[in-house]
C-alpha cells in the first residue's frame, strides 16, 4: 500500500496464502497451494482473486500438475 498512487482508487488489500505437503519417498508427494487476495476499492465492488493448485511429484522430482483453478 506504500506505493499506491492515489489515483487507483485502492483503499484496502488483504489476504492469505497456504502451502500443505503430504506424502513419502515412497508413494510420492502431494503439494496443495492456496492464494487468496481482496482489494478494497473507492467506489467500486471489493475484487476477490482465489487461486489454487494441486501438483504431484514422483520419483526424480517429475512434477505433474492435477489440478489448478482460479476464481474471481
């Protein structure tokens, strides 16, 4: 908020962000990542951005994405 000018009409920012790793070297592992932000604005509708992703990693650190999907 420091470097907003105030011509951008933002009045207020908050939000969260959220790692959870599951799993083992022998089943492999499980990263659920979650983002969620809400801006605040004159005379505007509060925007609220929730993103979330969910990848696996096997063996050789081989990364396949499962799932991700972004709400706004």
């Amino acid at each position: 908020m420091d470097n907003a000018q105030d011509s951008s009409g933002i009045t207020g920012l908050t939000g969260r962000m959220v790692y959870e790793f599951n799993g083992s070297d022998c089943e492999g592992y499980t990263t659920n990542f979650r983002f969620v932000t809400r801006v605040d604005m004159e005379e505007q509708p509060q925007r609220v951005t929730d993103q979330q992703t969910t990848t696996f990693e096997i063996g050789r650190r081989r990364e396949v994405p499962l799932r991700q999907q972004d709400i706004r």
